[in-house]
C-alpha cells in the first residue's frame, strides 16, 4: 500500500515565529560579574569550622635550605588538605599562607616487608608514602610574618647531652689502642691461664684421690671388724 499525496500532508513541528533570534549587540557586552586576578599578596582568612580537641595527626616542619626564606615545607599524614594545613598554621600560628603547593612521595620498593619474625626472601614490599606540602607567607612586614630563617646547627651538643664528633673519634681510638694492647698480651696471658688450668686439674685430681683412700679405709675397717 502507497500513499502518495502523504509528503504533502506533513507540517513542521515548530513553526518560524518560535525560533531563537541572537542579537549580535548583546555578545560585544561585557559580563556582569568579570572574574578580576586576586592582588600579590591578598590573604584571604580560612573559614574552617572543624573544632579538633585531642588531635592525632602529626605535622612535621621539615628543614630546607635549598628553598627561599619566605617558603617552609611540611611532613603531614596522607589524608591531610591544603586547606587543613592553612587553617591550622593560622588558627594555631597566626600565620597567613598565600599558597599551598601539596604533592606525594612514593616510598621505594625493599625487599620483606619490616617486622616480621619469619624473613621471606623476594618478598616485594612498598611502604607506605609520605605527603609533603610547601607553604608561601606573607612577606609584608607585619609583625610575625615573614620570612622564616633556620638557626645555625650549633657545634656544642653537651646541652643536649651529646658529644662532639671529635671527642667521639678520640674515644673510638683510645678503645682501638686497648684493643691493641690486649691482642699483644694475648700469648702471656693464655701461658698463665693455661698454668692455672693446670693447676686446678691437679687439685681436683688430689682431691679424687683422697676421697678414694678414705672410701677403701672404711670399708677395710667393715671387713675387719668382728661380728660376735
């Protein structure tokens, strides 16, 4: 069956009027709300509302000579944020980061995993990785802002009750020396500890033999005596 007169029955489904009109004008105007760069230096005040009362997470100030002053890097747990870390340097600090710089850094493969009683050798183990984050301060010149400069190591470590490198080579050679001394003495000394040996031997024997004459006199005497 055909219908040949169907094409012509067929209507649009929307009709002229109701198509969209652009008018090229309205795209040459500019955007109400125009997203403008934020000033050098603009800190902006974290709103974190988490309160934390017995933290367990540890945040490790790492020393890093090899970045500028108003830079500081930081050891945190995995799960910790960027915005974490700038609210807890400023709520605990009073300091104001501009910029948190945050990456990951993977542990090397060693073999057998560490702790265990039984070792398993080509046992592949990865531990676990560790989260550094770099933070930018303010440098404006208010008071506890700025940059940040490491102390020098200090060279007396008796306050700390730890020695100096020096004093602890001097002792590693004087140990060294009576180790010396006692491996040349060796031969003498094992003359009179052998002559000691000997001596104990032959005490030990003596005293054997005694105990054997007085065990045979008892029993000559047993055998001696009259029954009646």
């Amino acid at each position: 069956m055909s219908f040949p007169n169907a094409i012509h029955t067929v209507k649009t489904s929307t009709p002229k009027s109701l198509t969209p009109k652009v008018n090229p004008a309205i795209l040459k105007r500019p955007h109400p709300l125009p997203q403008r760069p934020l000033a050098p230096n603009r800190f902006t005040k974290p709103k974190g509302q988490r309160q934390i009362f017995l933290p367990n997470f540890v945040v490790t100030l790492v020393r890093s000579p090899q970045l500028p002053p108003i830079f500081a890097s930081f050891l945190t747990p995995l799960w910790f944020s960027k915005l974490d870390l700038k609210d807890y340097l400023y709520n605990l600090y009073g300091l104001q980061v501009l910029n948190v710089r945050s990456y990951v850094i993977q542990s090397k493969v060693r073999e057998d995993k560490p702790g265990v009683r039984v070792p398993r050798p080509h046992k592949w183990y990865r531990p676990q990785s560790k989260k550094k984050m770099t933070v930018e301060m303010v440098d404006d010149g208010t008071p506890g802002q700025g940059p940040f400069v490491w102390p020098q190591e200090p060279e007396d470590m008796s306050p700390w009750g730890r020695r100096n490198a020096e004093d602890e080579i001097e002792d590693m050679k004087k140990a060294y020396q009576d180790r010396e001394k006692r491996s040349r003495k060796w031969p003498a000394d094992m003359g009179i500890m052998a002559k000691r040996a000997r001596e104990m031997i032959g005490q030990v024997k003596s005293r054997g033999s005694q105990k054997e004459e007085e065990g045979r006199s008892l029993q000559s005497k047993k055998t001696n005596v009259d029954p009646t």
